[in-house]
C-alpha cells in the first residue's frame, strides 16, 4: 500500500456497499445538502452583488463621486477648484453645478430638484447624454432657457417636448405692486430616463448661466462635482483637493449621499448570507448521524484494526477522511452548480418568464426590471471554505466515539 492507513481505509469505507441502505442515503442526503446549500449561497449572492453594482451604475451616473462647497453657500473661486483638479490624475472630469429645491408648473405642478450644469462639461462628470430618452443635452444653451426634464417628472406635469415649464425660485421680488415670486418660464427642451426614481420624478437640468440668472447668483455655484478612477477613494482624495485651497469646504462623497441605501444592500446581504448558511449547517449535522451510524456498523472493523494495533488517532482519522470526502464532493457539486446558474441566471430567468407568460420583475413596478448577477470570485472561495470547514467539524465527535472503541467489548459477541 503506498497510502496512509487511515486514507486508504476510509476510501474504502466510502466506496463499499453497506448492509444498511439507509446509511448510504443519509451520506447521500448530506452530499446533495451541501452541494444544495454551496450553490444556493453562490447564486443568491450573485444576484444580490448585481443588484448593488447596478444601483451603484445608475445611482451614479447622475450623482458624482464626490463635491466641494463652501460653507458660504456661494461659491465663487469654482475655476480654481476646476483647474487644480485636472492636474490630479486620480481626477476623471470636474464641474461646476448650482442646486436648488424649487417648484415647477406645466398642466400640473410639482417639486424638484433644478441642476445647473455646463453641458460641455457635464459629460466628464455623469452620464446623462447617455440616458437621454428624446431630446440632447447639447440642446442647452445658455439663456435659451430650455429644460431636460426626467421622465416621471414631465408626466407629472403634463408636459413634452417644445412644452413650456415655470420655475418659481425661493427669491423673491419686491415690486410697486407688492412682493412676488421670482419666476421664470422654460421651454422642455428633452427628457432623460436614469431608472432610478429619486431623478426620473424629481430632477430637472437647465444651464448654469440660466439658473444663476433665475436663482440671482451672479457668477457663484453651489460647488463643484468630481469623478474619479477609484470610487472608493473619492472622500480622500476631495479632501486633499480642498485642503489645497484657501477657505473652509465641505467635502462629501456618494456614500454620504446614498449611505442608507447601500448600508441597507449590504445588511440584507450579510442577512442573506447567515440564512442560507443553515443549510450548509443542516447538511453537515447528517454527516454526523451518517458517520455515527457507520460507527455503529464497523465496531466490529475497528476492533480488528485495533488489535492489529492500529491506535486510536488512526481510527479516528478513518472517519474524517470518510466525512470530510464527502464534504469535499458536496462542495464540489455545489460549486459547479453555483456557477453555472450564476452565469446564466439572466437566461435562466427569461425562459422561465416565456414559459410561465409572466414578468417576475415588471417595468411598471420595479426600476430594475432584470436580473442581474455579478460573480465574484472571492466569495465562490468563501463559500467553499466555509463548506469545508462545516463538514470538517462534523466529523470530530464521530470520529471520537469511533476512537473510543474497546476492541473487547465489540468482540464480544461478534
């Protein structure tokens, strides 16, 4: 024999046909559990990762990676922030927008949020060109006074292209006839779909000369927005930027903007994660009642081992060996399938959707209306090793009472 004792004996254990058929089931019950529980993990989590990158995608391309304002609320010195961003090659695009909540009035009325941007600027910093469902963002000119409205927004007012909108702003004006509103009438100059309704009801662009005309900010902004190469490293690296300059800013990044949000997306993924790991627990507690019923069965066997004096340790790594193997092909099983259906969870699902004539995620209600699945390796391993761990721990209180075995008392009646 060029293998170990206790390897070569456990493989045989496994590939023998035993006397009682419900142990063979129950290992295979265990086997298919784990690779049940390993796959579902790798799916599901999947799943829930291209739900995050895709609000991530959508959510940020109409929101940047990060701001500076000042606190003054006015921002004057805006070209300065410009030019010294473009010197820092972690910076993609920077520029100047103005913000304010007001009110708009088409056929009905409604409130927003009113963007000013520099459209020869804007694309450096989102992607609103690229979500534009009729009309172009080349079409704002400065004192055009034209409007790029979000989808549900302009249906809220009743309004299309060529469609006039009015802009009532905070100011107000002081007349011979009394105090009135500072108003101003825009023309719909095209409408943008971003697939997140925080901007498709409630967003509407007009140039940045336009709104500092309608919001009386003579050459001011409220600040200056910045994409990065690295998301992730865009709250520092506006810091080092601001800190650059003469004043007091507030630096703030997409995750302060949306941190509810994706803290909610990760929680529900932790959540989801100890859930399904249950059942890579429930698969590995049938390893022990597999391996406890073998036990049972082989006294006999490892009373013989014994007296031929194998010791103890080697007895109880026979049925480690055992256990664990079959960890290791549920795991297996589980990975392979976990894979494939994570890639093709899409397809997967749009069959279902023709077969059944149903949309499980439907336009009308659910702004995500796909299923998207972004595979992350890490996590495969993850899941893996948490699988392997729980069937390596299975083993030891079976493989102990096996060790525990007295060859006199099994011989007994043998």
């Amino acid at each position: 024999m060029f293998q170990p004792l206790s390897l070569f004996v456990g493989l045989r254990y496994m590939r023998a046909k035993r006397r009682n058929h419900f142990i063979s089931f129950i290992s295979l019950t265990s086997m298919i559990g784990i690779a049940l529980g390993v796959a579902t993990l790798i799916t599901v989590l999947s799943v829930m990762n291209g739900f995050e990158k895709e609000l991530q995608e959508r959510i940020l391309g109409f929101v940047s990676h990060a701001t500076i304002e000042d606190w003054n609320s006015e921002f004057e010195n805006w070209e300065e922030v410009v030019a010294s961003s473009r010197q820092n090659p972690e910076i993609v695009g920077a520029a100047p927008y103005i913000e304010q909540e007001t009110l708009l009035k088409g056929r009905g009325i409604n409130g927003a949020l009113v963007r000013g941007i520099v459209p020869e600027l804007e694309t450096s910093v989102s992607e609103l060109a690229e979500h534009m469902v009729s009309g172009e963002l080349t079409d704002l000119q400065a004192d055009a006074f034209r409007v790029l409205l979000g989808e549900g927004l302009a249906l809220r007012l009743g309004v299309s292209i060529g469609d006039s909108v009015t802009i009532f702003a905070p100011q107000v004006r002081t007349t011979p006839a009394g105090i009135i509103p500072q108003v101003k009438r825009f023309t719909v100059g095209g409408i943008f779909a971003a697939g997140v309704n925080e901007y498709d009801t409630a967003l509407a662009v007009v140039h940045i000369s336009d709104a500092q005309r309608l919001f009386r900010m003579n050459e001011t902004v409220t600040g200056v927005r910045l994409k990065l190469k690295d998301l992730f490293q865009a709250r520092a690296i506006a810091g080092q930027l601001a800190n650059q300059l003469a004043g007091v800013y507030n630096v703030r990044d997409w995750t302060q903007r949306h941190s509810n949000l994706f803290r909610a997306v990760r929680m529900e993924k932790l959540v989801m994660f100890v859930i399904l790991s249950m059942i890579i627990a429930v698969a590995a507690f049938n390893i022990i009642s597999t391996l406890i019923m073998v036990v049972t069965d082989k006294q006999a066997d490892i009373a013989i081992l014994r007296t031929m004096g194998a010791s103890p340790k080697t007895i109880m790594r026979i049925f480690i060996v055992q256990g664990t193997l079959i960890g290791v092909v549920g795991t297996l099983l589980g990975v392979a399938g976990g894979i494939a259906l994570a890639l093709n969870v899409e397809t997967i699902v749009g069959a279902l959707e023709q077969l059944l004539n149903t949309d499980f995620l439907s336009a009308d209600v659910y702004y995500i209306s796909d299923l998207p699945s972004d595979l992350q390796w890490q996590d495969v391993v993850k899941f893996s090793a948490l699988s392997m761990v729980l069937s390596l721990l299975a083993t030891l209180y079976p493989a102990a009472k096996a060790a525990k075995v007295q060859p006199a008392e099994a011989l007994r009646y043998e």
